[in-house]
C-alpha cells in the first residue's frame, strides 16, 4: 500500500515539476527578449530570478529522485529526508531572492536611479504574473495533498518570481503617476514577504530534521484510529515523526491477556491495515502487543 501511494504521490509531483519547468523556459525567453528590445533592466532582473526558478525545479526533481529510493542495509527508513534537505536549499535559495530584491532596490533609491519602461514591458510581465500564479497554486496544491516539503518551497518560489514580476508592473504604473521609485518600494515590499515565506519553510525543515511529531491533524486522525478499534483496550507511548513525505509511527498495545499470540498479531495486522488506509500518506508503523494488565495499563 505504501508503495503505492509513494509511486502515485512521486508521479504526480514530478508532473507539476515539469509543468513549472515548462513555464520557467517559456518565461526566460521571453522576458529576455523583451527586456533586450526595450532595455528595461527590471526585466532582465526578472529575467534572471526565472533562471534561478528552473534550477530549483532542478533541485526537487533531484529531491524526488533519491527521496524515493527503496530503503536499504545502510538507510533503513528509506532517504526521504532527501527531499527536505532539497526543500531546506530551495529555501534558502528563496531568502537570496528576498534579501537580493531588497539590496538591489535600496541601490537603486539611494543612487536615485530612475526607469522609464514601455507597455511591452507591462505585458510581459503581466503575462509572467499570470503564468506562475497558475503555476504556484497547482504546485502548492499537488505539494500540500502529498506533504512534500520540497515542493512546498518550490510553489513559493514560483509565487516569489510572481511577486517580482508586479514590482515590475508597479514600476511601469507609478512611471504614469509620477512617482519616480515606485517599482523600488514595491520590490522592498515583495523582498520583505518572500524572505517571511523562506524562514517558515526553513523553519519547518528544521522541525523535520529534528524528529517533530506529525501536525496535530494527523495525529488525531490516529488516535481515533486506534480508538475505533473495539479489540484494543488502551494504548500508550504513542511517537510519531515525519521522514519526506513519510509518516513514521510507534506504539503499544493492550489486549486481552488470554487471546493467542496468533489473535493478538492479528489485532495488530488490522491495525497497520487501518492506518495505512485511512492516512493519505505513506506510513512506517511499528506496534508493540502487551496484555492487558493492571502493571502495563499506562496514562495515554
């Protein structure tokens, strides 16, 4: 079961990556041309910053690749971490993007460095606004329904090249209205949100890496699980944790102390069967059988 979802959930994050990547050489090309006919420089910028968006499809494909390699003698739970270190650098490859807006803007202010863009350059970057937000939120979409973290970051740094492409609009607009820094305070602005969104993915990684439980949604949905099932008694010392796209769980058992060993194994078995069912994710269960006995019972 769990290797099905895996192939389904890989199948399908590496379409949106594809798809991401497709818009990415559609948006160099023509930001490049544009930006050459006219000589906008913002446009080449965000010409540039497309560049750096099909290196981090790059970086997730390369994440799904190993992420999905079937566990062996020296990685037993599999290499899904693979996946959020790729998210941790896509990540971080967002908070340049930020940082790299705000700098470059504040140059720009401080040098009273003024543009004069063409509508051409209004329709080019309108159009790029358009494509990517369709991009970031199937991404995001097909990301969230498999928890991928890794594809997670790489919505948002699609919504990031998004975002810069309105600093360009906001540019061409405040040029009409006469005010000279518009497309530069805008960039500041945009600069300050991507950074926000790259530390909560960074954050979040983070949280990964160091063993944090699943999200508490998930983590209900296996209570009630385990309480739906009438031949368990109680549990206890319930442990979850995430590994990739993984969810990884431990916990004990109590059973009617006169059942077989045999009986109490398929207690167990119908467990594992619920729970791989029942949760969207792929799951590594261990459970441990105890009988049902004054010294074992435990506060959940």
């Amino acid at each position: 079961m769990d290797d099905d979802k895996q192939k389904i959930a890989s199948k399908q994050l590496r379409l949106v990556t594809y798809l991401s990547i497709a818009a990415n050489v559609f948006l160099i090309a023509g930001k490049f041309i544009v930006g050459f006919i006219t000589g906008s420089l913002s446009l080449l910028a965000d010409a540039i910053h497309s560049v750096s968006d099909m290196l981090t499809d790059i970086a997730v494909l390369l994440g799904l690749y190993f992420g999905s390699k079937e566990p062996d003698s020296e990685h037993p739970y599999g290499h899904g971490k693979l996946e959020t270190l790729a998210a941790i650098v896509i990540a971080l490859g967002l908070l340049g993007v930020g940082l790299g807006m705000i700098y470059y803007a504040a140059l720009d202010i401080a040098k009273d460095n003024v543009t004069h863009p063409r509508n051409l350059v209004l329709a080019a970057a309108v159009s790029a606004i358009a494509v990517k937000e369709v991009v970031y939120r199937v991404t995001k979409a097909v990301a969230m329904k498999y928890h991928c973290p890794a594809a997670l970051a790489n919505a948002w740094h699609d919504r990031a090249d998004a975002l810069s492409s309105v600093a360009v609009v906001a540019g061409v607009v405040a040029q009409k209205f006469g005010f000279s820094h518009g497309d530069q305070v805008a960039a500041i602005g945009i600069g300050v949100m991507v950074m926000i969104v790259a530390a909560k993915l960074i954050r979040d990684c983070l949280g990964e890496l160091i063993e944090k439980a699943v999200d508490q949604a998930t983590l209900e949905q296996i209570k009630d699980i385990i309480k739906a099932n009438g031949q368990i008694r109680q549990y206890h010392r319930l442990r979850t944790r995430t590994i990739g796209r993984q969810v990884s769980l431990d916990v004990h058992i109590l059973v009617d102390p006169h059942l077989h060993i045999a009986a109490a194994h398929k207690i167990a078995d119908s467990l594992e069967k619920t729970l791989n069912e029942q949760i969207p994710r792929p799951v590594n269960i261990t459970i441990h059988i105890e009988p049902d006995i004054p010294e074992l019972r435990k506060s959940i």
